[in-house]
C-alpha cells in the first residue's frame, strides 16, 4: 500500500534565502541547494506564488471553474498565512508538482545534508493520499 501515491517534497528557508529563491536564484548563498536541484532536474516554486497564480488564474477565467479559489484567496490574504507561505517552497521535478516516491526519496537523500536549521530550516515530504491532506474549511466547499 502506498506505492499508488505520489510524492512532493517541500523545503521551508529563511526570510534571506527566501527572498534570493524568489529574486533572480543566483545568490551564492543558493549555490549548494541549486546544485542539488539541477542534478535531480528540479525546481522551486514558492508555495506564496503558486497561491498567487491559482488565484490570478481563477480571476482571470472565472472563479466557477476553481473550486479551491476563495480558501486560496483567503490564505493570501491572511498575512499570517502570507508570512508563512514566502518561506515554503514546493520542489517540481521534471516540471512536475508531484512524482514518483523513487525520485523524491533520492532528492530528499541529497538536500538532507543542506538542513542546517538556520537558513535552510526543514524538508517535508507529502503524498497525494487524501487522508494525509487538509480539505477546505466547509464554508470554502461549493
């Protein structure tokens, strides 16, 4: 049980670190964690934008179509949740935002040595599994 799932690591860093991951990537201090990420053809996304996106997409289309749209809407404007979502990214690989356990275990394998607690904080690994996953608030349910 387990390998019908599929996987998305996550990486939480600094305020500093975020704001390079987020500008232009090419602060030395980035270099370790970008070697990492190139050698597992991965990238990161700051969960903040990716929220943004969604949001800015829904608008743009219509929010019927987006069923995530007003919980989405409402973490970003929480500045609470803001503050903590800029410092939580999502790892693609491949240009994907979720994959195969065998490639998240090995990327995993290969960041744990940058986790120093200060700039980079922590890793976390997610699967797909509903059970595992928060479901929207009932009043963001259609």
């Amino acid at each position: 049980m387990g390998d019908e799932w599929q996987y998305q690591l996550r990486i939480y860093l600094d305020d500093a670190m975020s704001a390079a991951a987020r500008g232009a990537g090419d602060d030395p201090a980035l270099m370790p964690l970008s070697d990492v990420l190139r050698r597992h053809q991965a990238a990161l996304k700051c969960q903040y934008d990716a929220f943004a996106d969604y949001v800015g997409e829904a608008e743009r289309q219509g929010t019927e179509a987006y069923p995530l749209y007003a919980w989405t809407k409402a973490v970003i404007d929480d500045p609470a949740k803001r503050a903590k979502f800029l410092t939580t990214f999502t790892l693609y690989v491949d240009g994907e935002e979720v994959y195969a356990k065998a490639k998240a275990e090995a990327l995993e394998a290969d960041l744990q040595p940058l986790i120093d607690g200060k700039t980079i904080l922590r890793l976390s690994k997610h699967d797909t599994n509903p059970a595992n996953n928060p479901q929207p608030p009932e009043r963001y349910r259609q």
